[in-house]
C-alpha cells in the first residue's frame, strides 16, 4: 500500500509542472516565474536525475519522473529565456 501512495505522489509530483509548461506554450513566455525559482527548480531536478540514476538505475518509474519533471522545467525555462518576441 504505501509504495502505491508514493507511485501516485510521485505521477503527481511529475505532472504538476505540465500546466504551466503549457501555459509558457500557448503565452510564448513564463514571465510570471521568477528566475531564482526556474534555477532551483532546474538544479535540482539534475541533481534528483543524477543521484536516481547513481542509486536506483534499476528503478525506471523513479528515472522517468525525473526525466519527465527535467523536461518540463527545460520547457518553462525556454520560454522564460527566449520568449516568442524574441525569435520572431
């Protein structure tokens, strides 16, 4: 039961920045996410990769997470550094 709960916490914690990710699509810019909060974010979603994939290589729902959270805030972090005006 409790490795449910935390596969379910973890599908949570790995969709939760797909919203936003969209929402930088559709505007063409984050500019409402603060530049500190995208580096952390960033930071520590690499560090999160490098340690699941030195600890738990075996685990693959653990490394897709990780994967999928790394991807999203690339996204975001795209638009907030290069925003639609800017390679028009």
């Amino acid at each position: 039961m409790i490795e449910l709960i935390g596969m379910i916490g973890a599908i949570c914690f790995a969709l939760s920045g797909i919203p936003q990710a969209v929402k930088s699509i559709i505007d063409g810019h984050s500019n409402g996410i603060s530049h500190g909060t995208i580096w952390l974010w960033l930071v520590g979603e690499f560090a999160m990769l490098s340690y699941a994939f030195g600890k738990y290589s075996n685990d693959l729902i653990l490394i897709i997470n990780y994967l999928a959270n790394f991807f999203v805030v690339a996204v975001i972090a795209f638009y907030k550094y290069k925003p639609k005006k800017e390679r028009a």
